[in-house]
C-alpha cells in the first residue's frame, strides 16, 4: 500500500458538521443555535461600522505589502497590548509585557503551546471541563498531556469551585492552566471576583503557569471589566500567558487577528522572551499578514473610531442579554414548571442549557433547530424573528 492510501478518514469537527447539516436543511423555519459566531436581530454577521470606517482610511493611503516583522505590526502589539492590560496598568508601564500579533486567537494559542513546550517540556496542561473543544487538541498537538480540572456543576448550572479549586491546590508545580479569563465557552458561567481572588492566591503560591484565554472581551460585562481579571494575574508577578482575539469583537473572524502576550518579572526578561518567541513564529508561518491588524490597530488607536467600537461592541453585548432574558421570560410562560433563570446569569455567546442530547435531536429533526449535543446553545444567534418559534419547540421537547 502506497503511504496516503493506508490514511484513514479523520472524524468530522463536530461543531462545523452541525453548520453542514444546517445548511443542507431545507425547513425555511431552521434556526443555527450550534455555531460560535455573533449575528444581528437580522440573522447576519455584521460589518462593524468602525471597521468599514478604518478600511475606507487605509484603501485612501494604499501602500505595498511588504513583509511585516515576525511579532507583527508595531502598532497593532501595542494598541493590543494597552486593551488587554491597560496603557496605565504597571505590566504595561515596566515593558514587562511582551505582545506579539497572532493568527487569530487559536493561533495565539498554538504559539503559546509551542512557546511553552519549548521551555516547560515537561508540564501537563490542565483545561476546564468542559472547555472549547479545540483547547485539548491544540496543546496535545504541541506534544503536551492534557488534563481537566472540574469546572461545570450540571445539578447547580453553575462553577464547581470548591472541586476546581481542590484540583488546583494538588496539580504538580510548574503545570500549565488553561482558563477562560470571560465569557466561558462552552457553558457560559464564569467565576466571581471572589473565586478569581482565591484561584490567583493558589496559582500564584503553588507556582502554576496561568494561560488565560480571552476571546470574547466585552461581551461579558464590559471591555475593562472583561479584562479585568488578565491585570489581576499580571500585577501577582510573572509568567502569564494570555491569548486574545478580535474574531468576535471586531466581526472579523475571517481576517485572523489575535495576540498572544507574555507577563515576564522584568523588561530585561521580556525582551529574552520575546526573542524566544519570534522563533517559533518564525517557524509556523514567518510573519502574519497585515491587513486584520492594521484595521483593529486603526480603530483602537483613532479616538473617534475607538468610540465607535466601543458602542458598537455594547450594541452586540446588550442585544445579547436582551436575548438572554426573552428566551427565559417566554420559556417561563409556555413551560412554567422549567426554570431557566441560569441562562440570564450566563455571560458571553454561549449558554449552557441544560438540554440533554435526546432533546437537542428532537430540535433537529422535529424542528430544524441546530444545537450542539452537550445542550450549548449559542444565545447570539436568537433573534427577535426566531426566538418564539425556538421557545415554543423547545417548550415541546421538555
Ligand atoms: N478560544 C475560545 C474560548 C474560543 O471560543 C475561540 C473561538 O471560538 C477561540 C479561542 C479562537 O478564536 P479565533 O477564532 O480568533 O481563532
């Protein structure tokens, strides 16, 4: 046998053959709840104002595309940089900080990875459970074993903290923890002010490498507070890890724009680390491509746009909620004896429903509602033109 012919067929992503089905259904009624993308009260994936704005001001000033340098575009790292920390925060100050331009978030991750088993080859990296579903894959492709730390409480709809907490004080030191720094995907519960507290305590003092993942910033509470809890780990002193992405708060999922950033103890160590890093860019893919970056680099660094952005990105948060409380207001009158409260208290895209795999089957089939089979609906993608019909079928298969 020749060497492809042995190849055997690899298993379907899971959550983009659901987007298949979808779109091979011919019900004009269906409904896609299964994807992880943001759409407006129309059902579409919008072009932000501020993104339209910051594109007609760099098509004004073409200019050749040459190579960018391997951490990306200077201004881009930095305006990055100033959102994820804050330009007052102290990291930012001490050029403690080192940020580097990504290939979108999944790409800052796999550079993380890489990065890390570089130099902790020995660690174990620990997720939540259950996390997105391309955390695992990605670090054990970057030759690690991969852990989970309890995360989800399905009887509570809420954190098991006390048993993540008990993970993390027993996980050996120098392991690597994965956390959802807001906005948790898949379940959409996120700790307290409270809990985060007592996770920095133990991390800090146990001495686990904390590598927080931020793609969803300001779909939570707000853009500071989002980040808020990426400053708390950066002042208890290095390493940090922190993956970001502008897939969903920019609506640019297809141009690939993220950042990876790591938190070292001083600007000389920085600087040591960030030399380490453009070699593993270097060996991945060279250097990124320029046009994501200089549009979020424009946006974030002109006032008016910045503001634009701001609003726009709150327009997308709000809805949201509103989303939030309509799905459990309406459920609560067709189906009285169901209690959905959780799913206001969920932050981000994603809501964990609590709907078990036999029912999100029946969505499918009976209805043409799209749901992945741990009950994750995505709550960005209800709308006020589908959100009774999707009540009302889920009502029927309670
Ligand atoms: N991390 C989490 C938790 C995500 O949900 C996603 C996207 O869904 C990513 C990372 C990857 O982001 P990107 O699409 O920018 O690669």
């Amino acid at each position: 046998a020749s060497l492809l012919n042995a190849i055997e067929m690899a298993p379907r992503d899971p959550i983009l053959g659901i987007t298949e089905a979808y779109n091979a259904d011919k019900n004009p009624k269906k409904s896609n709840l299964g994807v992880g993308v943001y759409y407006d009260d129309n059902g579409k994936l919008p072009l932000l104002e501020c993104v339209r704005k910051a594109e007609a001001q760099l098509m004004e000033k073409t200019a050749p595309r040459g190579y960018l340098p391997i951490d990306g575009l200077a201004a881009y790292d930095k305006a990055v940089q100033d959102l994820v920390f804050g330009a007052d925060s102290a990291v930012v100050k001490e050029k403690r900080a080192i940020t580097a331009q990504a290939i979108g978030g999944t790409g800052a991750l796999k550079l993380g990875a890489d990065f890390l088993k570089r130099f902790a080859p020995d660690a174990q990296v620990w997720i939540s459970d259950p996390s997105w579903e391309n955390h695992r894959a990605l670090f054990e492709s970057a030759g690690f074993v991969v852990n989970n730390y309890p995360y989800y409480d399905a009887t509570t709809k809420g954190v098991n903290f006390a048993g993540m907490l008990d993970t993390l004080k027993n996980m050996p030191a120098g392991s690597i923890v994965l956390l959802h720094a807001c906005c948790h995907n898949p379940t959409g519960a996120d700790l307290t002010d409270a809990q985060w507290t007592q996770v920095i305590e133990v991390v800090t003092s146990r001495g686990l490498i904390p590598f927080l993942d931020m793609a969803y910033q300001g779909f939570g509470d707000g853009i500071e507070s989002d980040g808020k809890v990426v400053g708390l780990f950066a002042n208890a002193g290095g390493p940090v890890f922190v993956s970001n992405s502008f897939s969903k708060s920019f609506s640019l999922y297809g141009e690939r724009v993220g950042a990876l950033s790591i938190v070292a103890t001083s600007a000389e160590e920085a600087a040591r680390v960030l030399s380490q890093l453009k070699r593993v860019i270097r060996t991945n893919y060279s250097n990124p491509p320029i046009h994501g970056g200089q549009v979020v680099a424009t946006v974030l660094a002109t006032p008016e746009l910045r503001a634009l952005w701001e609003e726009e990105l709150a327009g997308m948060r709000v809805r949201i909620r509103e989303m939030r409380q309509a799905f459990v207001e309406k459920l609560k009158a067709k189906a009285p004896n169901h209690h959905f409260d959780f799913v206001i208290t969920q932050r981000g895209m994603f809501s964990y429903s609590g709907l078990t795999k036999e029912q999100v089957t029946r969505l499918r089939e009976e209805y043409s509602i799209y749901a992945v089979d741990t009950g994750r609906i995505c709550v960005a993608a209800l709308n006020s033109g589908n959100i009774d019909y999707v009540v009302d079928a889920v009502a029927q298969v309670l």
